[in-house]
C-alpha cells in the first residue's frame, strides 16, 4: 500500500474524530491539548483535502477514489464503534503520522 493510500486514511480519521468529539463528549483534560488537538485536526483535514485533490491530478484515477471510499468507510467503521476514551490521543497520534506520510507523498512519490 502506498504512503498516499495510508496517509488518507490516517488524516481523514483524525479529522473525523475530532469532528465527532463535541457530540460524543471527548475532551481532553488540559485545555493546551484541547487546542493542539484541535489545530491537528484542521491540518488533517486540510492536508487530506489536498492529498485527495492531488491525486485526482496526478494519478490514476483509481488510486484517490480508493483512498476516498476507503477513507468514508474506515470514518464509518470508528463512528460505528462508538466512543472510546483514547480516541483524543488515536487521533492526534493518526494526524501526526498521516502528515509525515503526506509529506513523504507529496516529495517522493
């Protein structure tokens, strides 16, 4: 699987969960992390906007619907097990992560 591949799906469920925080009641404890917390999420989203948007443009057509359908079903799949105490941290460390990737991506591949 490629890095383009991974880093979609790890930015879209870091943004998605922190988009479903409010609702579900997930906070964090330390309002400094609530913050980082919530600007890791934007550049998730953004970053995976970009991602999805750069692949339509510069691959095959199939590698970013992949990355698109798959990114919906695995947002699904983590709304349709409810919420979890760690789900904050999942989802900072899966923005991290998904950037690094998208950095990689976007350089080497």
């Amino acid at each position: 699987m490629s890095a383009f591949m991974i880093a979609a799906l790890l930015l879209s469920v870091a943004a998605y969960i922190h988009t479903v925080s409010g609702r579900l009641g997930l906070h964090l404890p330390n309002p400094a992390l609530e913050v980082l917390w919530r600007v890791l999420s934007f550049a998730a989203l953004v970053a995976w906007v970009v991602l999805i948007l750069r692949g339509f443009t510069t691959r095959h057509w199939s590698d970013p619907t992949a990355a698109l359908f798959g990114s919906f079903a695995l947002n699904w799949w983590f709304g349709h097990r409810g919420p979890k105490p760690g789900w904050p941290i999942i989802s900072m460390l899966f923005a991290l992560a998904g950037l690094g990737l998208a950095t990689y991506s976007f350089l080497y591949e």
